[in-house]
C-alpha cells in the first residue's frame, strides 16, 4: 500500500470516528498533494509525498515556535497537536551518529574541503537523505565536515 492509499485510509477512518482534528489536518496534507499533482502534472510517488509531509511539519513548528514567542500557546498547543497527527507519516529518521557518517562518506567520495564547497555537498547529501534525515542536522553535519 502507498503512503497516499494509507494517508486516505487514514482520513476515512477519521470521519468515520468523527476526529474533526485529525479530519482537519489529513485533509490539509491530501490537498497539499494533490496540489502538487495538479501543479507539476505528475502522479506524487511515496519520496514526493514525504517531502510534502517534510514541508507541513516544518512549517507547524516554525508556527509553534512564533506562537510561543507571540505568547499564543492555544494557537501553538494546536500546531503540536497537527505536527503530532503528521509525524507517523515519515520514515524512520536517521540518528546524528549516522547523518554524520553519511555526510563525511559524501564529503570523501566528492573529495570536498572547505566551506566553498558547502553547495555541491549539500545537493549530493539532500539527494541521498533526502526524508530520512531532519535537514537542520543534515546541515550541521555538513558544516563540521567542512571546517576542520
């Protein structure tokens, strides 16, 4: 089964329970795909639907940390609650130890040295851990890689 098959049994499941919050949020994360769809043309495979799923979580938590600080923790309290409801929809993350041991087996094979070279090692890195790692780590571990 898909993700999006299982995404839209998720939704059903929703309104058959009547969860209005998670109804909510399914529906946003199937109109974000199917926006996509429409968009690009292209049928939305199981990596596209993660990188959209990447995009929502990432968005909710800089709405979260923004709430927070504008001192709405109702509106931020909601956030958490659709980030929590978005999670499952990812793979298994990579840990730190091994972003970092991706990132420097990437440094090596395209013998990078030095922070010019942050562009191309980044592309090669999004390319490969694309949805499995945070990019925020990913990035960090990049940076430590390329400056001794």
């Amino acid at each position: 089964m898909s993700l999006k098959d299982r995404i839209t049994d998720d939704m059903k499941a929703a309104m058959r329970a009547k969860d209005s919050e998670r109804l909510t949020t399914i529906r946003g994360l199937l109109a974000a795909i199917k926006q996509k769809e429409v968009d690009e043309r292209v049928v939305v495979d199981d990596v596209g639907v993660v990188a959209i799923v990447d995009k929502l979580i990432k968005q909710r938590k800089d709405s979260i940390s923004q709430f927070n600080a504008g001192g709405r923790p109702d509106l931020a309290e909601k956030e958490q609650l659709e980030l929590q409801i978005l999670e499952p929809y990812l793979p298994q993350r990579m840990s730190a130890e091994e972003v970092q041991a991706a990132v420097s087996a990437i440094v090596s094979e395209l013998g990078a040295a030095g922070p010019g070279d942050m562009g191309r090692v980044m592309a090669a890195v999004k390319a490969q851990l694309a949805g499995k790692a945070d990019m925020g780590l990913v990035s960090g571990a990049v940076k430590r890689a390329l400056n001794p």
